[in-house]
C-alpha cells in the first residue's frame, strides 16, 4: 500500500529509531512512523528487529486491542525501514502519571490502577497465550489513546485506551529458551538480574518475567515512585536480586495482595495473567468487610475513592463489633468522635458524624440526597462541593477502634 506523508513532528528517540508524528496526505489521517536505520546494526540488533516486525504483524493478525496496530512496513533502498503505527494521542503511561501527581498532588487512585491494569493484563494475556515475552515492560512502554482532545487536554485517563508498544526487545517462540539480559533495569525481574550478576550464569526465564515487570508498573501508579527508587544500578540490581523492598500500608487489602501475587521473588508462585485478570482486585470487588485492616483497624484515604451517593445503600463497614469509636482526625490533630453500634454504613457513619457537628443545612442536604461524597481525605480538598467541603477537606484519616 502506497502511503506518503507530511508534517512530520519528531517524538522521540531510542538505540536505531526516531520515532515521528505524521500526517497521511491521502487520509489525513495522523500515524505514529518507527524510523530504523539498519546500516550500522550487529547481527543481533537486526535480529531483534525482525524479531519486532514478526511480532506486531502476528499482532495485526490475532487482532489484539490493546497492542500497537501495525499499519505497514515500507522499506528504502539504504537500508531505512519506516514502521507505520496507529497514532496514540495521549503519550505515555508514564507522562500521563506524573502529569496526574503535578496536577492533583497524589498518585493514581485504585479505581484507575485497575482500569489501567485490566487492559494491560488484557494486551499482555494475548502475547503469553502465542509465547510472546515482552521482556521490557514499563510505564514509557504503554501508551494512551484518547477519542478527542477534550479529554486528553483535561487528563480524563477513564476514556483512554491502553496499547502496548516496543517489542524491539521482545521474545519470540523458537527452539532457543531466552537468557539474554534485556529490559530496564528498575523493572527486570530477579530471574533477568541473576544473568547480569552472574549468579545462576545463563538460566533460562520465561514470561513470569513480564508479571514482575507489570507488578512494578502497578506499585509506582499506587505509590507516585519506582519501586526501588532512584538507586545507582550495583545496588538496585542487589535489592531486585534479593527482592529487597517494602510495599506501605496505605493502600486495600486487595491491592496490597494484587502486588503480592506479582512481585515474588520465585517466579512459580507468581500469578499468571488469567490469574491476574481474576483477582478481586481487578474484578473490583472493594467495598466489603475485607477492608478491616486486622490488628491496626485503620480506614486509609485511599479505601474509599469510589463516588458515593447518598441514595445508595452501600455494604456495611463494621460487623460483629458491638461498639467502636470511629475518630474523624484533621492535619491539625484536632478529632471528632462518633460513638457506633455494629453494622454502620457509610451514610449512617457520616450522618451521625454531620450530628455531631450541629450542621442543619448538610442534614437537610442529606436527607435531600443532594449530596456526592467522596471517602478521600485529599480529594475532598479538590472535588467536593463548597458546602461540604469545609467541614471535612482537612481530614487526615479515620480510625476505627474497638470499644471493650
């Protein structure tokens, strides 16, 4: 197919590719165009980029949603390939995450971890089901895909579409197992690392890899960091060896074991993608009596970031209690203490919580229904309307405690 173009706008650069922005004359239609100079490539960075054109055209023909549609191959007599990709509007995973933090001053909340990750598991099952290894899985590696600009220039990450790219790294299905030492190194898994340090020389890993590498993903979308930090490479490659790391206390108890089922340093007891896909956390079941946190019973920021409305009835938070104290506490260490029977909701906890605070109107508001609460002490800053907003935008958390 014959396709010419024009206003090229240069994206970015990486080992023998530009990539460009281009607009088909015919079409007018915007593409995404992978420039690869083969001149000057060894035999095994050629390899690898047939390896990478095999891969995206079995894409094509699975027709896999969420990986990179390869639109054509158009090759020129100096050796210089131009890869034409669908275009993706929306940049990276990781632009789109720290443009999030600036913009918001926190991390992904869980509910858009899990609509992000479902489509990555999603795009990923696909390669490991045909034996493809990604092998370099990271957030600069997932691209976002928006309808309209309304919704990319606002960050409304909920409308995009998640497309895996860069397989220029990636494992292909042969009679050779993989044991090259390829990726990026904050998101290697232990079994890639034992390769670079010798330890275990040349054993063989296979797409369990791609799982630690999702985990890593998944931990720095919840925490707003990379997992091992921004150590120098000699200690970094030690902490990933001996899975040397610490995941806070701060988000549910099935996120918490989402990452769990991911980062285990011995790769059989990783969870597989269709596992993953499985997982309470992805299937979003949140709201039940899980999120009781044994021994320290803390209700975090981030438990509650679903949008409640009033004239739901939602599950119960407290059970088999018969009395708690539940200790509404500010950033400026004053608390508010609303004693509870057993089997409170969330709108009885907050409307004994607006008694307490002698606040008519919300009452009135309340019983209205007019009300939109969302459990996030830091969103409540941002979203909440202004007659809400003033009473309980600079909470810090909410303790439950057991009454003897």
């Amino acid at each position: 197919m014959m396709m010419k173009f024009t206003n090229w706008e240069f994206i970015g650069k990486g080992g023998f590719a530009e990539v460009y922005k281009a607009q088909e004359i015919y079409s007018c239609k915007n593409y995404a165009i992978k420039v690869i100079k083969t001149a000057n490539m060894n035999n095994q960075a050629f390899a690898l980029f047939e390896n990478e054109k095999k891969i995206l055209r079995t894409a094509v023909f699975y027709n896999f949603k969420h990986i990179i549609k390869l639109i054509n191959v158009l090759k020129y007599t100096d050796g210089i390939y131009h890869l034409v990709l669908e275009y993706c509007n929306g940049g990276s995973l990781h632009e789109a995450l720290y443009r999030y933090i600036n913009k918001y001053g926190r991390p992904f909340p869980e509910d858009l971890v899990r609509y992000l990750t479902k489509q990555i598991l999603k795009g990923l099952k696909c390669l490991h089901d045909i034996g493809i290894i990604h092998r370099d899985l990271k957030l600069g590696n997932i691209l976002l895909k928006y309808n309209n600009d309304f919704d990319k220039d606002n960050l409304n990450i909920y409308s995009a579409e998640i497309k895996i790219i860069d397989f220029n790294t990636s494992y292909f299905p042969s009679d050779l197992e993989p044991i090259s030492v390829l990726g990026t190194v904050p998101n290697m898994a232990p079994e890639v690392i034992n390769n670079d340090l010798g330890i275990n020389l040349r054993k063989t890993y296979d797409k369990k890899i791609d799982i630690w590498s999702l985990g890593t993903i998944c931990y720095e979308m919840l925490f707003g960091k990379p997992l091992f930090g921004t150590l120098q490479n000699i200690e970094m490659l030690q902490n990933i060896y001996n899975a040397n790391f610490y995941i806070p206390n701060t988000i549910s108890l099935q996120a918490r074991s989402f990452l769990d089922g991911m980062l285990q340093k011995n790769s059989n007891i990783r969870l597989s993608c269709a596992q993953l896909l499985n997982h309470e956390f992805i299937k979003g079941n949140n709201f039940n009596n899980n999120y009781i946190l044994n021994q320290r019973n803390i209700y975090n920021e981030r438990d509650f970031l679903k949008t409640i409305k009033f004239n739901y009835t939602m599950p119960s938070i407290i059970t088999n209690i018969k009395k708690v104290n539940i200790i509404f506490e500010t950033t400026d260490a004053k608390r508010t203490v609303v004693i509870v029977n057993d089997n409170i909701t969330i709108q009885e906890l907050i409307m004994q919580f607006l008694y307490k605070k002698n606040n008519q109107e919300l009452i009135n508001q309340y019983y209205n229904s007019k009300l939109i609460f969302l459990f996030s002490c830091k969103i409540l800053n941002e979203m909440l309307n202004q007659t809400i907003g003033h009473i309980l935008s600079n909470l810090s958390q909410i303790k439950v405690i057991k009454q003897s």
